[in-house]
C-alpha cells in the first residue's frame, strides 16, 4: 500500500478533474452503504461512469483509492464538526446549555456519518495510515469541542477543566464509536436513540464539569 504523501495528486486537466471528483463522489456513496470487502473498482467504475482502466491508471489499487476517500471522508467530518460548533452562540447560553448544545453537535455528525465510519474505523485496527489520519481528525474535532465548551470555564467546579474536558471527550468518543461499530445493544440491552443518548452524554458532561 501507498503511503499517504503519496497520495495522487489532482489532475490538472478539466476532464480529468471532473473524471477523478466522480470517481471520489461514488467511492464514497459505495462506502456509505458497504463493507470494505465488499468495495470493489468495478462498481466504482460502473457508477461514476470511468473506465476500471482509468481509476487503476489514476488512484493505483483499491487500497490507493480508499485511501484518498478516507483524507477526503475525514477532511468533510472536520468541517462539519467546526461548522457546528462554530454556529453555536456560547455566550448567549448559560452553562448547561451550551454543553448540551457542544455534545449534540458532536453526536450529529457521529449519526450523519455512522455508516462509513464504521469501515474507517473497522479498517483502522488493521491499517496503521487510516488509523493515524482517522486519530488526527478526532483530535481536531476535540479541541475545537474544548475550545466552545471553555467559553464557559468561569463556572466550572472541575479545578481543571482541560483535563476533565479531555477526559470526557474520551469517554464520548468511545461510547459513540462502539454504537458505531456494535450497534446501539451491545453493552446494555435498552435501547437508546441518538438523541437521546446525546442527552444523556450531555448531562453527563455537565454534571462533571459544574456541579
């Protein structure tokens, strides 16, 4: 397998270009709705309408592609993660709120993207790269939670509200990525929806930072 500095560069061709996003754009709705060692180049090509020939000629092997579709995958969740956050009015909010509000954004795209992310992260306990760039994602992801949530540091009890928000950060990731790989029954046998399992993390969140 490729390294990840050796990922393909764009083409600079307008074809090309246009050839190579449609490639992207069904490899990722592939992934979306199958396992990786059901991802195959033909199906690929059938949907993006690109030779097999073409992609293998472009992205190498099926390795290769899904390589550049996870950076790609992992550069949008970290937008969307910084875009809900950014759109969160924390100083309009009170204390309470404004958790509830960081861990809802968080859980959000955790839901929107459930799906690939359960290969990405299947596939990272076997690939260190996507393990790497997949634990640089999450890390841009919770500073920028830390840093919503410390807008509010005044009034927290936590004597150190770095360290408690990074703890709890783990503890979310974890309960979120095993629903993600395990499905929502795995460890307890009643059933939580997303939302209100996002309540639930929030509370508990909040308990620890300001009572």
């Amino acid at each position: 397998m490729s390294s990840a500095s050796a990922l393909p560069r764009p083409p600079r061709q307008r074809r090309s270009r246009e050839s190579s996003e449609r490639v992207i754009k069904a490899g990722l709705e592939l992934l979306d709705e199958l396992e990786y060692d059901s991802f195959t180049i033909a199906e690929v090509s059938r949907r993006a309408g690109v030779s097999v020939g073409s992609i293998y000629a472009r992205f190498g092997s099926k390795d290769d592609l899904f390589l550049v579709l996870h950076d790609r995958a992992m550069d949008e969740i970290e937008r969307e993660h910084r875009a809900a956050f950014d759109a969160i009015a924390w100083a309009e909010l009170d204390d309470r709120e404004s958790i509830r509000r960081a861990v809802r954004a968080l859980t959000d795209v955790f839901h929107r993207h459930a799906s690939m992310l359960r290969v990405f992260m299947l596939r990272g306990a076997l690939d260190p790269q996507v393990l790497v760039r997949g634990s640089t994602a999450v890390r841009e992801v919770q500073a920028a939670f830390a840093a919503g949530v410390l807008t509010h540091r005044v009034a927290m009890r936590h004597p150190e509200p770095e360290l408690a928000l990074d703890v709890f950060f783990r503890m979310a990731f974890a309960v979120l990525a095993r629903r993600i790989v395990y499905g929502p029954l795995h460890e307890s046998g009643r059933s939580l929806s997303w939302d209100d399992l996002a309540d639930e993390l929030a509370e508990v969140c909040a308990a620890y930072l300001l009572d």
